[in-house]
C-alpha cells in the first residue's frame, strides 16, 4: 500500500487532474470541463466533444460558407451522396419542420464541399471524414453479402 502512494508522487499534474478534464477532439488539448458545452437535449451531464473555443470557430465557418453558398432552391436536387431528393428523404414525417440539406464542409481547409443530406452528413462525421474508414466500412459490407450469397 505504501508503495502506490510513493508512486503517486511521480504523477504529473495534468495525470492527476485528468478526472476533471477531456482532450477536445479538434485542437487534441487536454482542457477542463468547464471548456466544453454541455450536449443539447441529453440528460444534461454530457459534454460536446469540441471545446467551446473550436465550436466558436466552426460556428464562423460555417456562417460565412452559408453566406456564400445559399441553400439548394430545386426541389429536384439530389444528396450527392445517397442521390435521394428531400422530397424522398421526408418521408414518413422525417424532418418535416426544417430542410435536410446539411452545408458538408472541409474541417481542415474550412471549405465548402457540397450541400448534403443530413444522413449523409451524420454518416460521414461519425466516420471523420476519414476515406480509410469509409473503405473498411465498405469492404465489410461487402465481405457480408458473399457470406450471404454463399449460404
């Protein structure tokens, strides 16, 4: 017992303080949580996983593609991605009290990409924008459907 306690000694500071504080998932700095918004509709002790100075910065970004790449106006624009219309993506009620075009941006170079649907945009942040991941994803999905051929 005394031993662990020595050990303790040979902490850092920002070890021992690691209970309190979370790395923000752009700028990689560890920070407290007091830096970190709370998540929006949870049960309220979730925190966003960007501090709120990133969060700020995106907002602006952001702002500033939407001003200068307006929302598509044809009903017959199509998701990029999925190539559904919003038409076909509202069915069943989905989305019925706003658009489901997502501006997709690049987080890195802070450029516009394209006008996506919000599935796709969910789709594609959970996957960090990362093509390696994208295509494991895709080679799994595909592993899949030659087991299911095969039985």
């Amino acid at each position: 017992m005394k031993h662990t306690k020595q050990l303790q000694l040979f902490n850092t500071q920002e070890e021992q303080d690691n209970s309190n504080s979370k790395p923000c998932i752009n700028c990689k700095k560890v920070k407290p949580f007091s830096a970190f918004a709370k998540r929006e509709g949870g049960c309220g002790k979730s925190l966003r996983s960007e501090c709120s100075e990133c969060l700020s910065e995106r907002g602006a970004v952001v702002s500033r593609l939407l001003k200068e790449n307006p929302r598509p106006a044809d009903d017959n624009y199509k998701c990029p991605c999925c190539k559904k219309t919003e038409a076909e993506l509202k069915t069943f009620g989905r989305w019925a009290d706003r658009s489901v075009w997502c501006l997709d941006h690049d987080h890195k170079r802070k450029q516009f990409r394209g006008w996506i649907c919000n599935n796709c945009n969910n789709g594609l942040g959970r996957f960090y924008d990362d093509i390696k991941i994208i295509q494991n994803v895709l080679k799994y999905l595909k592993n899949y459907e030659k087991e299911i051929k095969n039985t």
